[in-house]
C-alpha cells in the first residue's frame, strides 16, 4: 500500500480510508445481526421448549387422569372373564371371541367421548358395538371395572344407568326406564351384583351390593344389599348373611314352589279338621237316633 509522507504526518488516500470505514461498518452490521439472530434463535429455543414442556405436561395430565383409569378399567375386565367364565382357555380366544369384553372396550371409548362433549361420534361408536356384538349400551352410562357381561346378546344398558364394579350381567338382561321422565331414569347396580338371564330391572331404582337377581325376574322396587330377588314382579329373599358364590345359580329359592308348598300342606290339614268333624258329627248323629 503506497502512503504519502508531508512532514512528519502520514497520510491514508481518501479511497482507502472510505473502503476502511465502510468494512467496519459492515462489520459492525454483522455482529448486531449476528446478536439478533442469537437471541431470535434463542427465543425460538426458549418457545419451543416451552410448547414441549406443556404439551408434555398435557400428555402426562391427560394419561393420568383419562387414559390409565380406562386402561385399567379395561385391563380388569380381561381379568375377570378369567375368574367368572370357567370356559375361557386363553387370553387370544377371550381378546377374540368374547363379545361381552369388546362391547366394554368400546363403550369405555364412547363414555369418554361423551363425557368431554363430543357429538355424534359416541353414539355412532354404541351403534357399532351393537351391531358387532348385540350388545346395545348407551354412552351415557356408568359401567365399573371388571363388569362381566357372559355371552351378552339382548343386553340392553340405559343412558343413566350405572353399574358397579365386578358385577356378572348375562344375556337378555335390560337396565331401563319406564317413562318418559327427564335426568335419572334408569336402575343404579351395586357391586358385585348378579343379573340373571333375560331379567328386567326397571325404574330409578338402587340394587345393593351382593344382590343376586334370577332369571326371567323383573325388578321395580329398591333392593337392599345382599337379597336374592325371584320372580314377577321380583319378590326378596333374604339370606341373612349367607353368601353363595356368583355363578350357583341352582342355589336360588324358589318362592313360588314354596308358597305351593305351603298351600298344598295347609288344604290337607282343613281336609284332615273336616274328615274329624264329619267323623264326630256321624257319632253324635248315631248316638241320637239311637
């Protein structure tokens, strides 16, 4: 680079020092630039870690408290068909061919969808669950872990009707209403409750825990816990603490042989007071004649 001397002064031309000044502003340019890029990246670091961190959170919240109790809830009821249907051999042929596990699959699916609100959806869910297992479960309803629902088809389950927990509904049974009344208006079940084949409980009615319903039994009064209910309309039968195991059906009283029974002994002795009175009465005739 060529410099001009004039005394003791050095002198740059007025080209380079213009080149001069222009680079180090460039230079200054880039590094602000360069600075606004960092915290602009930075920022974006920050935004994104934070739609990560929430929807994490999201995730997390909504496993917790929606998606494990469905699991669960489901988990128990693959268990329970092991306990209650001594014909189960394995867990593909329960997943496969127990119409009673995939009507409850899809009704927990259909429940949750109803309760956040989703329209429609949820009912064409119950629609199909109907048409693949005959089995017709409104979404609305209530159903707890390890419910039972043997062979299933018929099984009719209300808009409000609420069942409890590891009870055995088997199939033909209806949980319904009997009008046309607005909010609940469908039986509520307790748990461990048994319903018998082709029984109808009906009404805004409470069945207790441990009540056993016989088959073919309609139900239209409040039950107490731990009764057996025959007949129609359902009559109790009380056991006074004595516990049979859910699938001894041959247990059940029959009340109407008993009140049979009951009429059949009764007429025998009137027949036996009116052969003695007659008996009496012939004597005494005798001895007047006599």
């Amino acid at each position: 680079m060529t410099t001009f001397l004039t005394g003791n002064t050095c002198k740059l031309p007025k080209t380079t020092h213009t080149a001069k000044i222009k680079q180090s502003q460039n230079n200054f340019v880039g590094e602000v630039k360069l600075h606004a890029d960092t915290r602009v990246s930075q920022q974006n670091i920050q935004i994104e870690s934070e739609k990560y961190l929430s929807s994490t959170r999201i995730y997390r919240f909504w496993y917790r408290y929606f998606a494990l109790p469905e699991l669960k809830a489901i988990s128990t009821d693959f268990k329970m068909i092991f306990e209650r249907d001594p014909a189960a051999r394995n867990w593909i042929e329960v997943l496969c061919c127990y119409p009673g596990l995939h009507a409850l699959v899809l009704h927990r699916l259909a429940h949750w969808l109803h309760r956040h609100g989703v329209p429609l959806i949820p009912r064409l869910i119950s629609n199909f669950g109907r048409f693949l297992t005959g089995i017709d479960i409104h979404p609305g309803a209530k159903i707890g872990q390890g419910v039972f629902i043997d062979h299933g088809m018929g099984v009719v389950i209300g808009e409000t009707a609420i069942v409890g927990d590891y009870s055995l509904i088997y199939q033909g049974v209806t949980l319904g209403g009997t009008g046309k009344e607005i909010g609940k208006r469908h039986p509520t079940i307790g748990k461990s409750v048994v319903v018998g084949a082709g029984a109808k409980v009906l009404g805004n009615i409470n069945i207790g825990d441990n009540v056993r319903i016989g088959a073919g039994s309609i139900v239209l009064r409040h039950v107490p816990a731990d009764c057996t209910v025959v007949g129609i309309p359902g009559r109790i039968v009380s056991k006074s603490g004595e516990r049979v195991g859910p699938l001894e059906h041959g247990q059940l009283p029959d009340t109407q042989a008993a009140v049979t029974r009951a009429l059949i002994d009764r007429i025998e002795q009137l027949e036996q007071q009116l052969q003695t009175f007659m008996a009496e009465g012939t004597r005494k005739g005798n001895d007047v004649y006599q």
